[in-house]
DNA sequence: CTGAAAGCGCTAACAT
DNA sequence: ATGTTAGCGCTTTCAG
C-alpha cells in the first residue's frame, strides 16, 4: 500500500498516464483504455495494469479528462433552499444517481431569488454537462430560453417544451378533499403557497374540483410563502372562515396553522382537520400531521437519468419527455370527523 | 445581445479565446490575460476585448484552464446528512465563501456512514483542490491520513494536527445549567448523542462540570442516535429519573423528549425544563425550545477560507489552525422554575 | 505591453 | 489487442 500522492507535502511529479505507461513498457493509449474502456483490452493486460497504477499511485486527471471529451462529467443541480426539507431528499437521490454514472454533482442553493438563480446557472454552464433544475423560480421564458442552450431537466416545474419531472399532488389533493368529506366535513379551507407557482396552481385546482364533486364548500384563504409564521397568522382567519378542516399547499404551513389553532385553543383534529402537503415533517408534529406524499426521492433520480440521457445523445434528438410521479394521502392524526354542530 | 452557444442546438464550433483573438487581431495570450490577469493589459485593451468576447458568446473553458494551471478551482464539501436541519446553514456559508473566490463546491452526502464517506473522498479527490469534512465520522487515524494527502479543513470535529473549526457548545452548556441552576433545579438529566463524538464528548464533560460547581445532580441518560424518535422514548426514563430538567444533545433530541413529555401528560415548563442544542428548530416547536446557539453559518465560511488559503499556499506552509467558535443559551419557552416539591 | 510557442494529462481516430 | 499521433482550450515562460 504506497500512499497516492496529490497536492500536500507535494512529493515530485506527478503521476500520470505516461509514467505507468513506461513502468508497464505500453503506450500510454493501453493505460488510457484501462480506465476508460476497458473492454477493447486483454483481461490479464486490465489486470496487470490496474495493479500498477494503484502502486504508484496514479490518479486520473479529471480536467484533463474532461478536456479532451468535452464532456465534463459533471451535472448541477439548483434548488432553492437547501434548507427546506423538501429538497434534501429530491438532492440526496439525485447524487446517488448521478454517483452510479461516475457522474458528480454540483449543488447550488439560490436563496429563493430568481436572479440569484439566474447568475447561478450561468457560473454553473462553466463548470457543468446540464443542470437539474428544482423548483425553478425563473420565469417560462427564462426557463425556455435556458434549455434552448443547454441540457435542462426541471424538477416541479411544468414548462411546455422543456423536458420535466413532475410530482403530482393533485391525486393526493383530491384523495385528502374525499378523505374530509367521507368524515362529514361539509366546509374546508385551502391555505396556498407562493402565488406563482405551479405547485399552488394545480393543488389548489384539484382541490377546487373534488370538492365541487363532491358538494363540498372550500374558502380560499390566499397565496402565501410556505413559512410556520404565515400559518401561525392564518389560524385565527381559518376559525373565523367557519370551516371544519383546512388543506394547506404545504407541511410548513400546515404546521403553522397547527401551532396557531393550538395557541388559540382549537383542538385537532376535534374541532378542526388539518392536512399538509408533501411529507416533509413526517410524524414530528404534534399531533402527527395528514399530509400528502410524493416520491421525492424518485423525481430527483429520474430527472438525473433523463438529463444524462440528454447529455449523451447528440444534439437535437428526441423531444422533451414530461414525467408524472403521482402524491397520495397519507392519514395520520389531525384529522377526523366533522363536529357535530 | 447574441446568444451565448453552448453544447445543445450544438451551433457550430465552440467559441475560444482562439476564436477572440483572431476576431480582435490580437494573439490568444492577450485574451487569456484578459481573463486572468488583466492588470498586466492595457485598460482599453482589457475593455475591448471583453466587450468582443461577450458579444462573440465566449464562455471560458473549466476543464482547460484547470488542465493548465493545475488548479481545479473547486472544492468539496462533505456532510453525514443534508437532510439534517444543522447543514444546511453551514453548507450555505461555505459555499457564498467559495464562490466569493469564484471557486465552486462540490456537495457531497455520506448518509452518516464512514465507508460511503471514505468512498466519497477517493472520488472527490479526483475533482477537487481540497475538502470541508463536516461533523465527519471517519476514525481520527483516517482523517489524519487523508489530511496527510490533501488539503482538508475539519468543521466540528477536533483532530490534532488537521486544520479545524468548533463550535463550542460547551460555553452554551454550561449557561444552560446556570440558568436551570438559578431556577432552582437541582437535579437535572442528560440525554445523550452519539457515541463516539467530539460534539457529544465535551457536551456532556460541559454539563457535568458546571453541574459539579453549582451542586447539581446530572443523570446520565446515556448515548443515542439524535432522532426524534430515539427522544420520544425517553420520556418515561427522564420522568423515573426523578430530575426536574433535561439537557438534550441536540435539538432534535429535545424535541423528541418534548413530545414524549407532552404525551405522557407532563407539562413543560410546568413539571420539566428542557433544553436543546444547536438552535435548529428555531420556534417551531411548541412550546419554543430553549436551545444553544451556535455560528454555524460562521463556522461554513471560516472553514472555506481557511481551506482557499491551505490550497494557495505552497505546500508544507503553516500548521494546523484550530478555531473555535462560542455557542450561547438562548432561552425560549422550554425551560422554567424548578416545580415546588 | 504583447506575441510565439510549448505544453498541462488525457482521449480518439487511424494504423498495425 | 496495442501503438502512433494529434490535438482539446488554456496558461505561461520567454522574447521582442
């Protein structure tokens, strides 16, 4: 076991193709094949090679790599708030998939700016093959304009022509509206997410429309940014609307609102039902929230697939692929019947 | 504004520093210049090139210029677990710091396991000038080693002889039985992390100590994986305990003794105090948790720096620096007088 | 202050 | 199944 050798205490020249080529007596496109492609060389040549460069020491140079390819063998992917609990899993899967294509990632936070963004994405086309866009907060041109220069996929974004992984919350919107009504809520009230948003749009859509199905009332309680003192505010607005159960467009705020119903004496689910979205707190509330699972984990493993897919197929082909992943209702303990009145 | 080109819609050959420097009459070392050393130019030749190459849609080549000057300009940053509410905040620093340098980061997730992290290391190695190892899990002799190889800078983590930046939690602990101390507690429980751990190691030594000062009893609840569930059963063996407050490792903990607490009908602050650490749920607990607050974000950014100057200096130069951050008490609504026997 | 030329380490035709 | 030979795009002495 003789140390690899890099950078710190320096310790001579490095070690490249070329110096295991001569200890090997090769040429050094023998050595290059042994790590790239293995398979156009004799089993025993692979063999004896790779002991070599492991004994000296003898680490690939990705830059130099990457030059001669052109292909960087980097992928970036963009979020908004690494913070936010939604994204870990959707990053953590996206690596993951990447890492099984010897494909490194480069995880950039945006802060929730557009332009943040924006200047984001154009460090990363240095340094990057495509970029996994989460919960992209550019505008549609923005977005199109993008991907006409470089291979995108987004994640939660639905923007025609762009190729895009979708979680659908919808089915779970419209199983949590039946859920209610099935227990004898007769009045809900939707508390939104940020007003610009896809997400929003079609959570509150499927609850319009299920709800309407099922003659059910629904108070729309407005747009808002997804954040435990938005809900903590709404709950005296939620009593007052007279419902008997709020959806929110997502687990913080729902969690808010939980807080501020508690505060103000609200039992859940007795007096009132709640139901978030996305499962991002899991049972860490009290008490554990209703919410609305999605395969997170998968949308960020498919959008790298795609994206490498992209990457590697020449310019031009196929046209962009629009994946939905569907949500479902998860029940847990805020919510119940109706009270009776 | 013409568009900058880039691998899709492909759109004939790439534009570089080749392309400018005909466009301009100028030779390619001058348009290099412009990019890295502009200084050495004439300002107006700086400022017409630049103008040239933007218009042209240049965009400088990574993986040459890393090829050339050796220097990747990227770094990695390794953490056990995004997902984990006390990252983010670090990973966000060091990563505004980086980019301050115009350096990227490579983010990279080890799923708490010490191979994968090992694992992970052997791969970054190839695509990065050095490494932010945050709360890792390998063994001291390993860190040593790799520090031994490559530039590597610690974040909670305390390995003699390797470059690092603490928080010390211990002030905040300490403050933290002060203040149980001065409300009449006399008898307090410590819950645990993980085992092997600097940051569980001096917790717990902090809280002993001060206890002793101040004549307090310290229970030992022993040492657990910081999760919410962990906490939550061990509620009952802090209410057996006969102690009035409990001191968790981590807020997460807290959180989890704080549920059990509440479902076994015992009040908090009323019948028992309890104390987080690391400040990462903020308010949304209910009641706020009373936690330790440390500059984790600081502590991201300091770690970077520290890792940009070891990368820039020559090697063999300076010793390992050790930073330690202080973390303080900041008291919510978890914690309150002793209750009168 | 600017140009010319020699690579950085690796891969990819093209031969053999 | 391997060797030969050009570069990939950029930086950097060394001259001028």
């Amino acid at each position: 076991m003789s140390p690899a050798r890099t950078p710190p205490g320096d310790g001579g020249p490095r070690v490249t193709i070329r110096t295991v080529a001569a200890a090997a007596g090769v040429s050094t496109s023998t050595v290059s094949r042994v790590f790239s492609h293995p398979h156009l060389l004799r089993a025993s040549t692979v063999e004896r090679i790779t002991a070599l460069a492991a004994e000296l020491g003898y680490v690939p140079h990705h830059a130099a790599r990457a030059l001669s390819t052109g292909r960087l063998g980097t992928i970036g992917v963009v979020v908004p708030d690494i913070a936010n609990p939604f994204f870990p899993p959707v990053i953590r899967a996206a690596q993951a998939r990447a890492a099984d294509d010897g494909v490194s990632t480069l995880l950039a936070d945006t802060d929730e700016s557009a332009e943040r963004e924006a200047d984001l994405l154009r460090t990363l086309s240095w340094r990057t093959d495509g970029v996994v866009l989460v919960s992209s907060r550019l505008p549609d041109d923005d977005v199109r304009a993008l991907a006409a220069r470089r291979h995108v996929v987004l994640v939660n974004r639905d923007v025609d022509g762009v190729t895009r992984v979708l979680l659908d919350t919808a089915v779970g919107m419209a199983q949590a509206v039946d859920h209610l009504a099935d227990r004898g809520h007769r009045r809900l009230a939707y508390v939104g997410g940020p007003a610009p948003s896809w997400s929003d749009d079609t959570r509150r859509a499927a609850v319009l429309a299920r709800a309407a199905e099922r003659s059910v009332d629904v108070v729309d309680l407005g747009a808002h940014r997804p954040e435990h003192d938005v809900g903590l505010a709404l709950a005296p607005a939620l009593v007052a609307s007279g419902a008997t159960a709020a959806i929110a467009f997502d687990d913080v705020l729902a969690q808010g609102v939980l807080a501020g119903l508690l505060a103000a004496g609200v039992d859940v689910p007795g007096d009132v039902s709640v139901v978030g979205c996305d499962d991002i707190l899991a049972v860490r509330t009290v008490p554990p929230l209703t919410t609305i699972h999605g395969p997170s984990d998968e949308a960020g493993a498919v959008a790298v697939e795609l994206l490498l897919r992209l990457v590697h197929r020449e310019p031009g082909t196929g046209s962009a692929e629009r994946v939905v992943l569907p949500a479902e209702l998860v029940v847990r303990s805020t919510t119940g019947p109706a009270p009776r009145c």
